[in-house]
C-alpha cells in the first residue's frame, strides 16, 4: 500500500533555531517527491521537488535530502522566523496513469520569539 | 510561477442549499484540474480528478451526484456542493496541472454549512 509517514506530528522551535523534518515514504514505482509549506486556511505552496537521482535541493533557508533507497527523506530549516509556523506536507508521486499524489498528514511547525 | 485561484475564499450556507466554488489557473492552460478536501489537521484527500472536456473521475466514497465538477474550459473547474449539509464544512482545495504534470495548488474555500 502506498502509504507517506511523517514525523513529528508537531514540532515547536524558538525563533533562529534549525530543525529538521522527517519523511518516510513506501511508495511504488516512484516518481519525485515533493515538500510543501501550508500555511492555515491556505493552499500548499512547493518548496521542493526531487526525483529519484537527486539527493538533495535547496531553497533558501530550506533543504530537502533525499535517499531513495531507505525511501527516507527530510526537510531542513536553518534560522527559523516566526513566518516559518506552518504546516508542511511531504507528497510521493507514484508513476500511474495520470497524475497520483500521496499526501503525508503534514508536521505542524510553531516558531515562537 | 503558476498562479491558481479558486473563488470564493470561504462561503456560509444554510443546510440544503447547493454552494458553487470556481478554480481558475491564472496564466496556463491546465489539462487536468484536481479537487481535494481537507479536514482539520488531516491531510488532504483527493475527491476528483477532471480533464477539460470530459467526465470528472471521483475517488472511491465521493459521491458525484453530490459533488458536481465541471471543467468546461483549459483555465477553469466548478465544484458545486448540492444539497450541502453540516458534514460536508470543510476545506476545498483544487489544483491546476499543465504539460509538465506538476500540480499548483489554489488557496482554497472555507465552506460551512449552517
């Protein structure tokens, strides 16, 4: 079953700290995978996508890290900001017809000052 | 980057009444046009998939009579929610794919049935 496991659930963090987010994924055939950041009662933005032979990318203050053999991948946020309080999903998209996404249930991030 | 929209941002109804919720992909022609709603602290869950055009394909347990899509142009979808209920408050989000298969997200509707 193709199932993504997140963790943590939530995570809070003090404001200029790093953290990284985990993501573990048993999805089959694989295509890319991809993290977003959700901010409340908004629609996921992308911060990254990946395909099977890239192992890291980055985007500002984020890092994605991939290892497509232990199906692991996290995300890595360097001196957070109180902006970085958010929801952010890991979506595995599997090689079917059409476009299929699996969806993690997301870690909730809150920085605070 | 591509830009969707959906409109409204978030709608009020009272039970019974049938509520029409509009995904548009701003600057690119979107061949498929993907509808999800999201449950507090749940993921999102996919309902239904259309390409312009044609029928919409819907997800086992998402009932089609209830949710009506229409993807009638390459920039636009309609969900109308008929007969809303109190269950069916909830987060819509759609999504907007074009050529290269990467799905952009809309801003999504706060729906809540009274």
């Amino acid at each position: 079953k193709n199932q993504v496991e997140q963790s943590p659930q939530s995570l809070i963090i003090l404001e200029g700290k790093n953290c990284t987010l985990q993501c573990n994924y048993t999805v089959s055939p694989f295509s890319n995978l991809r993290w977003y950041k959700q901010d409340t009662g908004r629609g996921p933005v992308s911060l990254t996508i990946m395909t099977f032979s890239e192992n890291t990318k980055s985007n500002g203050r984020y890092t994605a890290t991939l290892d497509a053999d232990t199906k692991q991948s996290s995300l890595h946020i360097t001196a957070s900001q109180l902006s970085d309080s958010a929801s952010y999903i890991c979506v595995v998209s599997a090689y079917q017809a059409g476009t299929a996404l699996i969806f993690g249930k997301g870690t909730t991030l809150s920085v605070s000052s | 980057g591509a830009v969707v929209s959906q409109h409204p941002s978030r709608v009020i109804c009272k039970s019974g009444t049938s509520v029409k919720i509009e995904c548009r992909s701003l600057d690119f022609q979107a061949t498929t046009m993907f509808w999800y709603r999201q449950f507090p602290k749940q993921s999102l869950m996919l309902m239904a998939t259309s390409n312009e055009g044609s029928k919409a394909t819907y997800e086992q347990g998402v009932e089609k009579d209830k949710f009506l899509i229409n993807h009638a142009s390459l920039t636009l979808s309609t969900l109308t929610v008929t007969s809303a209920h109190p269950e069916d408050s909830s987060f819509y989000i759609c999504s907007a794919s074009g050529r290269r298969d990467e799905q952009f997200f809309g801003p999504g509707t706060r729906l809540t049935v009274l």
